[in-house]
C-alpha cells in the first residue's frame, strides 16, 4: 500500500512539474503580433463603442474578449497618423506634418517597427496600403509585403487595371479579384509560413477608405451610397473573423497578441451619420477637433488580457512602439528620440504609470489634451468633459480655478515639447496635400493674370 501511494505521489509531482515547466515556457514564448489598422473607421462605425448606424460582431467579439480602450489618438490624416504609428516620434521630429511631407522619410534617419522587432528575432510583413509612406515596405525593413498604390483599393475599374507590389514583383488586380481579399489571403499564407516563428503583421486594410464600391457580400441592386458604406464596414469586420478564425484553426491564438485600430476619424459624408446614442460626434477625418484624431482601439489576448474591460486611460498613437518592443523584448534606438511610452504593464493586467496627456499633430495645428481638458497652439483652452460631442472653449467668463490650473499644466507641456521649433509645415497648413495646393495656388495666379490681359 505504501509502495502504491510513494508511486502515486512521484507521478503526482512529475506532472505538476511538467505542467509548471510547459506553462514557464509558454508564458516566456515571444507573442505572435498583428496589428490591424483599418481605414478611416472612426468610433461612430464601431458598435460596441455605441454606433447606431453600424453593426462589427466580429471586431465586438474582440472587445468583448479583450481590452477596449476610450481614449485612443492619432493624426487626423492617413500618411501623418501612419508615420507616427511605424516611428513612435511626432511629427515635428521626422517631418510628417503633412500628406507629401511624410513621403520624404529617410530609412537612414526614421527607424521602423519592424527593424525594431527583427532585432529580436521576429519575421515581419506589411499587407495593404502603404499610401503616403516613402519608398516601399522592404526599404524600412519589412521582410515580406503586399502592397497597392494610393487608397481605397478594391476592384479594377473598367480597363483600368489596379497595379499592386507583391515582395518586389509588379502585378496587377484581375477582373474578377477583390483587392481586400487578395490582401487576407496573402496575409494568412504568411502566418501559416512562419508559425513557429514569433511573427509581427502590420495590416493597413483597404476598407473604408476612398471611392466606396460594393463588396462581393453587397446585394446587386444595392446602390445608395451609404448602404454600399455599410456593406464595406461590414466586410471589413468579416475579414477580421475570418483571420480570427484561421488563427484558431493553426492554434496559435493563445500566443496572438491582435490590436484591432483605426487610423484616423470617419470622413465625410459619411461622418454625418457615424453618430453614438443618437449622438453627433465633434470632429472628422482631417481636423483638429476631438473625432479627427480618436480612434476605436482594441486589444485581445487570450490568457493576458482580462475579458470585458473597458478603459479610459490615454493612449498615443506613438505608444505602440515602445509597447510592442519591450512586449518582444526589442530594444529601442539609443540616437534618436522616441515620444511614444509603453502601456505593456496595462496590457499584463499590472500596476504602471499611466499618460497624463497625448499630442496631436496635423499641418500647422497642434495640441496637447489631458482626460478632461484641451490645449492647443493658439492658446485656446477647451473642457472636454462632454467629449466626443462637444468642446467647450474657455474665455474670460467661464474660467475656473480648474481650467486656470489645466491650463499652465497643458501649457507647460507645450513649452516642452515645442513643436514649433521643429520640422514646420510648408503647406496650407491643413495637412492635406502640399503639392497640390502649391499646383492650385499657381493655376489662381496665372488665371488671375489671364484675367488682367
């Protein structure tokens, strides 16, 4: 009997001991990351953060799952908010003021993510849009990539085929190809390359960016725009599930580390109805007010991240460098300043200082905002208590002891950080295209001197 019960403790404690060793090696294991960036989705075309107009079951199943964060920030331009995502510096440091401006980007001066994450022997990929960047995706370290030239890109229009890069061979979309679709594929054709191996996945899709077409789910006689506008919404969270479920089937869930954002507000016209609780949203794609810049964010993580939470801390668009890195175990750079500042600690579910403001950045505008209060570089104070509907600017008659002391805290950051004496705008100042206006500026001179003979 003794001998049965010292055998039975032996078995006992080796499979304790084998089951703490496999859960040491899991819990040591670098996170496969994806990072899923989708196209001017504000937080009106998200329904678990409250959209009316908009269903994403697949993207709510994240948060729900997951972390879903409130206060999320980013430039209110596609180009300018990417360089600072890829970078993790404002745009006053590497000259992404405006659309053209981040197109002058140097791999020799602006180090990547991915050449951060290879570092610590991660393989990379870019699938998508890689828009106003410069050069392509291999110049800044990716190893492999996908990408389509400008926005929006869906299907061939007519004769005019859509050209695409795929790992440095020139192709083109056919007839009867959906380029979004083409990108999942893709995407997923990698993953399943490289699963033993801690991967990161930059995935700026397509949708719903640009000339809104119907998607292949899209019912044919469908025509009204904002029906097609909500059918591509749609199918974007369709993609999500899909990858979500490819990720199950290879099991690699569990050691998946998936941000699902968007890269800038919703732009118009579609802003006029991405309202929340019956709602307006203050701000669009393209400015500076509140709904320009937030973005829906989420995280999952299956086993890290605690289900059904719902934060409001202050997250950067900057943040995701420096977070991704010390989550992979990268170092950053040593000669070059990084603005961003990791939120790992919240993402393991620990104690850590958190943001007392972020930094927004677009042209010739900027500002500096805390939870509650806004600054920016017209001296204008603004209570942003009652965002994302309305900001309430601060004058003589409405100034408290509270918006007296967020003001020189929010000013002291702005003399810090002082933007003005970096890389300036050398456009309109909307941060829009520079080129263009300064094209539209000599077309008004010579017709005005036309006008004159």
């Amino acid at each position: 009997m003794k001998r049965f019960l010292f055998l039975g403790l032996i078995l006992c404690s080796t499979f304790v001991y084998a089951q703490s060793k496999k859960n040491k090696n899991k819990s040591s294991q670098k996170p496969n990351i994806i990072f899923i960036l989708a196209d001017d989705l504000g937080i009106g075309n998200v329904s678990c953060y409250g959209a009316d107009n908009y269903k994403t079951p697949n993207v709510d199943e994240l948060a729900k799952n997951g972390m879903m964060f409130k206060h999320t920030f980013t430039a209110p331009l596609c180009g300018p908010s990417r360089a600072l995502i890829l970078t993790g510096r404002y745009a006053f440091r590497t000259g992404a003021v405006n659309q053209d401006a981040t197109g002058q980007m140097k791999p020799n001066v602006e180090i990547m993510m991915p050449k951060i994450l290879k570092s610590a022997g991660y393989v990379t990929t870019c699938v998508g849009k890689w828009g106003q960047l410069p050069l392509g995706p291999a110049e800044f370290g990716f190893d492999d990539y996908l990408r389509f030239y400008k926005s929006g890109v869906y299907w061939n229009k007519g004769d005019k085929k859509m050209p695409y890069s795929e790992n440095g061979v020139d192709k083109l979309l056919d007839d009867k190809e959906y380029m979004p679709d083409l990108m999942h594929n893709h995407l997923i054709h990698f993953i399943e390359t490289h699963k033993d191996k801690p991967f990161y996945a930059y995935y700026p899709m397509s949708h719903v960016h640009g000339e809104i077409l119907p998607t292949p789910d899209t019912k044919e006689d469908t025509k009204e725009p904002f029906s097609l506008f909500a059918d591509n919404v749609v199918y974007m969270d369709k993609l999500v599930g899909k990858l979500i479920h490819s990720l199950d089937s290879m099991k690699l869930r569990e050691n998946t580390l998936i941000v699902f954002m968007g890269d800038n507000g919703t732009s118009n016209p579609w802003c006029t109805n991405s309202t929340i609780y019956g709602k307006k949203l203050s701000g669009k794609k393209g400015e500076m007010k509140e709904c320009g810049g937030l973005v829906p964010m989420i995280i999952n993580w299956p086993g890290v991240v605690a289900p059904q939470l719902v934060t409001n801390q202050l997250v950067d668009g900057s943040d995701f460098l420096p977070t991704f890195a010390e989550i992979a175990g990268a170092k950053l750079p040593k000669d070059i300043k990084v603005d961003g500042k990791s939120f790992a600690n919240q993402i393991f579910g620990k104690s850590g200082a958190e943001r007392d403001w972020i930094f927004v950045e677009l042209g010739k505008n900027w500002y500096v905002r805390s939870q509650n209060w806004k600054l920016n570089q017209a001296g204008e104070l603004f209570d942003m208590s009652n965002a994302p509907y309305e900001e309430r600017l601060i004058t003589a008659e409405n100034t408290t002891p509270e918006s007296k002391d967020a003001l020189k805290k929010l000013q002291s950051v702005l003399d810090e950080l002082s933007p003005q004496n970096g890389i300036v705008d050398t456009g309109d100042g909307s941060g829009r295209h520079a080129n263009k206006v300064k094209k539209n500026a000599k077309k008004d001179k010579e017709s005005k001197e036309e006008e004159k003979e």
